[in-house]
C-alpha cells in the first residue's frame, strides 16, 4: 500500500510554491522548503521523492539547482554518517534543517523569512514523525 505522506506533502509543497511566486514583500517562509526539509528529517528514506522536489523547488524559485538541492542531496549520507557516529539525536537534525534551508540567506531571502523558514519545518517535521510512528504501530 502506498503512504499517503508523500502524497501529502508533496501536494502541499506544490501549493506553498505557488504562494511563494505569487506573494512578495512581507517576509514569509519558504513553505515548500519548510515541508521538504520537514520529510527528510523525519524520515531518512524520503529521499527519493523529496530530492525530485526539492530540485523542482530551486529551479522554480531560483531558476538554478543550486538552492537547497546540493545540501539536500548531500543528507542521506549525512544523517547516516551523524547517526553511525554520534547516535540519532535532535541536535544533528536541527543542525541539518539549519544546513538545509540555509541556501535561502544566499539567494536574497530574509533573516525573517529563513527563521519563519525554520520555525514552519520544527512542528510539520513533528507531526510527520508521530504520523509515521502511529502507522507503524
């Protein structure tokens, strides 16, 4: 049976890009970023279909792969590097979404914007954990 996560998620990414092409001026999060990241750091299997995404994510916003993406990418062999080495722990993964949506500082966004950013992906990345948990239980 195929998760409806990914489904979710990516829908909802689809969305929030939409609104961050049609909104401007005020600060607001990068809500695709803020799901993305959310998936990755919630599962370290989501990789492939939320590398896609996120490659889909750059070009869209950025008009060059090289937002996100390449730090993406380099995640999977990260967190299972982190994981082998120091044990699966919060502050890997918040360091990780800390890497992870950084490239947004270097692509003209706000601080506003990436702490907004950062503060969207905390509770969906929870959520997803405990939606994983409960299907699994």
């Amino acid at each position: 049976m195929i998760s409806p996560i990914p489904v979710l998620v990516l829908t909802l990414a689809f969305a929030g890009l939409g609104l961050n092409l049609a909104a401007g001026g005020t600060p607001q999060p990068d809500w695709a970023l803020a799901l993305l990241a959310a998936a990755l750091l919630a599962r370290r299997h989501a990789w492939p279909w939320a590398l896609p995404a996120l490659l889909l994510h750059d070009l869209a916003l950025y008009w060059s792969p090289w937002g996100a993406f390449p730090v993406g990418c380099l995640y999977p062999w990260a967190v299972s590097r982190l994981d082998a080495q120091a044990g699966p722990g919060l502050p890997q993964r918040l360091a990780l979404m800390m890497a992870l949506t950084a490239p947004m500082l270097w692509h003209g966004w706000s601080l506003a914007s990436w702490l907004l950013t950062m503060a969207c992906c905390v509770p969906v990345w929870h959520a997803m954990v405990e939606a994983l948990e409960h299907r699994h239980a």
